[in-house]
C-alpha cells in the first residue's frame, strides 16, 4: 500500500514521543510515503517557522539563559507554544542544556539551529515527493539555508521571503485548485456540512465555511490566510487517489468520504497516550 501523509503525521513522526512515533509507524507500515510540496510548506508554516521565531527571540540580550526565554515565551499560545514546548524537552534531555546557565545560551542556539537543518533534510530524504501541486505555492518553494556560519542571518532572509505573501499569493494557483478544477467539489463540501448535525463535524464546517466564502467572493478571497484555514480540503482534494491518506484530524472524515479518497484516521498523541493508561490500569 502507497500512503499519502497529512502534515499532522509527518509533525508526528518528527516531534512526537518515541512510544507515539513508533505507534504511528506500527499503523502506517513498510508501504511507500509520500508528501507533497503543499504539505512541506504547510511542516514549515506550523513547526519549523516557530523554532525559528524562538531562536530569534532567544538571541536577545534581555534574555540572559535558555531559561529565561522559555519562561517568556510560555506566555505565547497555539502553535507557537507547542511548538517551541516540544523543542524544549529534546534540548534539556538530549543536549544536556543547564536552562538557567547563562553560558549555555549559545550552546542552546547551536542547537536549535542543529535541529531546524535537521528536521528539514529528514522531510527531503524520509518521505518521497509526489512531484504534483496543482496549487503552485509559492511559499512551498522559498528555499531553507541555513548554514552554522551564519545561521541568524539565514533564518531571518528565508522568514522574510517565506512570510511575503503577498508576492507569494501572486505566484500561487490556489484559486484555480478550489474555485475551477474542484469547484464541484468545493460546493458539495458546503452542501454536506449545511446539513451535518454530528458534533465530530465541528472541524469539517468550519473548513466548509471558510470554502464557502471563497466561492462567494472569488479569487480576491483566496489569500494566504483563507488557504491555512481550508488547508485540509486542500490536502484531500489533491491527494493520489492510489494511496491512502494518513491522518489525525476529524475533518478528513467528511472530505475523504465525500470524494471517495481512501483514508485513515490514527488517534492524536494525547488520546494515545489516554488509552495506553487506561489499559494498564
């Protein structure tokens, strides 16, 4: 079997307890994994660009440790937080770091610059390239380089390119995806989610509702925002129908049904872990 991986699972397979990622491996099986570029794109955006935003924060002087910088940053919230919490564990357990030594701070730099070119080879040389995106992101494409020399520099330049989105949004063909090749698609979505009165669905209409804003205003709507919030009906449309989908998320459920995209929902991490306590007690 082919398997087609959703960013949630290749962000599981990287961040995750070993116990989870071997769970996750054990599910999925020896087949072939495949991303897209989409999907990379989407890896950065919600992980490695946090690091690199931590990394940023941690070089200021007002922070004196490592310490001092986590303890300020636990004040961030969503995706930046969990984030930067997951890096936190990996640099006190396996590098050794003393969070409150103020000489550790640049060992602590090193390596989350160590981890960054480290996440980002391992999503080159783990997962094979569908070589298909029909939605041309642009910021798929803005190239990482971030060399030990002058890794502050490198990170800051490929933010900057990666965050322009509005020169990003001019390059893209996300309108042409969702509002002319999949427009069917996109509709019956709407029309699906109108009618669905199951509360697991609460992901799928909120998707649903952004969709339907973008077939009501057009391609002016389909801005870099609107995208990361239609982001999975992104991912099931444009997903090889020879292979599975791997997935977390509840809404997959209802956009692989819809379409008839063969699909398999693995629990999150923390639902893992629930039924692995429960079954020991």
């Amino acid at each position: 079997m082919k398997h087609f991986l959703d960013t949630s699972v290749v962000r599981s397979l990287f961040s995750g307890t070993s116990a989870y990622r071997e769970h996750l491996r054990s599910e999925i099986g020896l087949g072939r994994k495949y991303i897209s570029n989409y999907i990379e794109m989407e890896f950065r955006r919600g992980f490695l660009v946090h690091l690199m935003e931590f990394y940023a924060w941690l070089e200021l002087p007002t922070n004196r440790t490592y310490g001092e910088a986590l303890r300020s940053w636990s004040h961030q919230w969503g995706g930046r937080l969990k984030a930067v919490m997951q890096l936190a564990g990996d640099l006190c357990d396996v590098q050794g770091l003393d969070p409150d030594d103020p000489s550790d701070k640049g060992k602590a730099l090193l390596a989350i610059g160590r981890m960054i070119r480290r996440y980002e080879l391992k999503l080159k040389g783990c997962f094979r390239n569908t070589g298909s995106d029909r939605t041309q992101c642009a910021r798929a494409t803005v190239k990482l380089s971030a060399r030990l020399a002058s890794l502050s520099e490198d990170l800051t330049a490929f933010q900057q390119r990666f965050n322009d989105k509005e020169s990003c949004r001019k390059a893209c063909r996300i309108d042409d995806v969702l509002l002319d090749r999949y427009r069917t698609e996109v509709a019956r979505y709407v029309e699906l989610a109108a009618a669905e009165t199951d509360p697991g669905a609460k992901q799928f209409k909120k998707i649903a509702e952004h969709l339907d804003g973008l077939l009501q205003k057009g391609p002016a709507a389909c801005t870099c925002y609107r995208c990361g919030q239609v982001g999975d009906a992104v991912i099931a449309l444009e997903s090889p129908r020879n292979c599975r989908l791997e997935h977390t998320d509840t809404s997959f459920d209802y956009l692989c049904s819809s379409i008839g995209q063969d699909h398999k929902r693995h629990g999150h991490e923390r639902a893992f872990f629930k039924e692995s306590e429960s079954g020991t007690e």
